[in-house]
C-alpha cells in the first residue's frame, strides 16, 4: 500500500470514529434522565495511531473516562481496559453497528452494549 493511500485509510478511520462519537452522544441526549445536567459528550481524544479512543467529557469538555476504542484500520470497537489501551477481543466490527446497539438500550446509556 503505497503512503497515501495508507494515509487516506488513517482519515477515513478516524472519521468514522468522530461519527461513532456523535451518534453516541445523539443517542445519550434523547433518553438524557436529568433535567438540571446536560448529557454526556462522547470525542474523539487524539492521539492514537492504531487506535481512536471515545472519551466522555464533563460538562466544561475535560475528558473523563473512555467510553471505548475503534480500530482506525478496520472500525472495528472494543471495550476500554483503561485510559490507555483497549480490552482484548473486538466487541463490534463496525462503527455502525456499535452505534445501532448502543442506541438501543433501554433508558440511561452507558458503556453495557459492550459487554454482551
């Protein structure tokens, strides 16, 4: 694969991770339960080469835990181990389908979809 072409793989990682974060955050904001706090922000917190790490944020915008990892290369998502790596074992192969699962919990939602 010849360095473009591996830098526009790299992009369009990473733009599917920035839609995995806004669909979440989407998701979160219509079933938010708390009238006095504003809902959780899921972003993309940059740095990672292999992986894009999905942070929710306080409300003045400080990450504050890993919500989850997408693989750039593939889209693939996997749960957080920690702030800095990923759990073993992909959770979901595509951005699209974590996001359709994370969007049908019921209620409150946080990190469980990632679990099942």
């Amino acid at each position: 694969m010849k360095m473009s072409e591996q830098m526009a793989a790299a992009a369009a990682g990473w733009a599917k991770a920035e839609w995995f974060a806004e669909q979440i955050t989407a998701a979160t904001a219509a079933d938010w339960p708390f009238e006095h706090t504003a809902p959780t922000q899921f972003v993309v917190v940059p740095g990672g080469k292999k992986y894009a790490k999905i942070a929710a944020t306080s409300p003045s915008g400080k990450p504050e835990y890993v919500h989850a990892f997408v693989e750039v290369a593939t889209g693939h998502v996997f749960k957080a181990e920690g702030w800095s790596k990923p759990a073993k074992g992909i959770r979901f192969y595509s951005v699209e389908e974590a996001a359709l699962a994370f969007a049908a919990q019921p209620g409150h939602k946080g990190s469980g979809y990632l679990y099942a």
